[in-house]
C-alpha cells in the first residue's frame, strides 16, 4: 500500500464533524470515487466521528490517499484516548449500545466501507481504521 497524500484534522466538538464530513468528500472526489462509493464513506464516517465524540471525548482523525495495484482509495484513521472497548466483538454487534443509542454506528460502518479494523485497549483508547476503494 502507497500513501499518496495525507491530511489529518482535529475533532474536539460538535461543530468538528461537518468540516471533517466536507474534507473527506473532498478527497473522495479528488480521486474520483463514485458518488455511491463517497456517500458510503462519508456515512461510515460521520458515525465514527461521532462515536469518538460521543465515547472517545474527541480525537484525532487521519485522511490518506492510498494506492495498491491500480487501485486507489481513501483510508480514514479515528484515534482517541477515551476509556476504550472492553468487548469490541459485543461492541461490532448490530443493536449494541451503551449509550442509548441504536447501537448500528460500528457494524453500519463495516458494511460500508471497503476493509475496516478497530483496536482498543481499556483505560487507553480506540483506534478504528477504514479503506474505501474508488471502485470496491
Ligand atoms: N471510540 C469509542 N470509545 C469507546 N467506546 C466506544 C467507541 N466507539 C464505540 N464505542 C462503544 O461501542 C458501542 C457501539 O457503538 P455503535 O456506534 O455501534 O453504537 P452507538 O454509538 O451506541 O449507537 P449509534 O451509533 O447507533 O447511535 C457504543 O455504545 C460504545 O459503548
Ligand atoms: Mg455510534
């Protein structure tokens, strides 16, 4: 995997997710993704975003051009601080929530996205990694 360019941003509130939405799109466009393919991303996105919001107490957020083969694609790295995952297996599980919620935001977010991997140490941080191919 090649890393052609990256960007990265800052998400400490609310008012953080929209610029964040708009970057990603920005770049998803760049390298021509489909407008399916974008939405699907920028979807996956928004509930990751707010996830290490809600649950992370904000974080760092990582946008990269990749390329392996022919293919190129987006790759989005949400890092936070926050308490963690204790269960990431009960946590990826659709209807799962610790905060009232639907508890759709992770499992949603896989089935969106191209490759998805989450690691999370308690009492540390989570860190959730997603690619969306241009084409896949
Ligand atoms: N960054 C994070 N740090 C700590 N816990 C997290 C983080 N992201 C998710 N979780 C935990 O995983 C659970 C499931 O997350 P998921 O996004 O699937 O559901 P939700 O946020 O509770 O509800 P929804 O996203 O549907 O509004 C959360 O309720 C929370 O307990
Ligand atoms: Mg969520």
């Amino acid at each position: 995997m090649i890393v052609l360019n990256k960007d990265g941003m800052l998400i400490q509130k609310e008012q953080d997710v929209v610029p964040f939405r708009n970057r990603v799109k920005e770049y998803a466009v760049k390298i021509g993704m489909s407008l399916v393919n974008q939405t699907k991303l920028i979807t996956a996105a928004s509930e990751l975003v707010r996830n290490m919001l809600k649950y992370g107490g904000g974080g760092n957020t990582l946008i990269e051009v990749v390329s392996k083969g022919r293919e190129n694609g987006i790759r989005l790295t949400f890092s936070d601080k926050g308490p963690g995952i204790t269960d990431i297996q009960l946590a990826m599980k659709d209807g799962y929530s610790t905060g009232k919620s639907l508890g759709l935001g992770l499992p949603g977010a896989k089935r969106l996205v191209s490759e998805f991997d989450i690691k999370s140490i308690p009492g540390s941080g989570t860190t959730v990694t997603v690619i969306k191919w241009k084409n896949g």
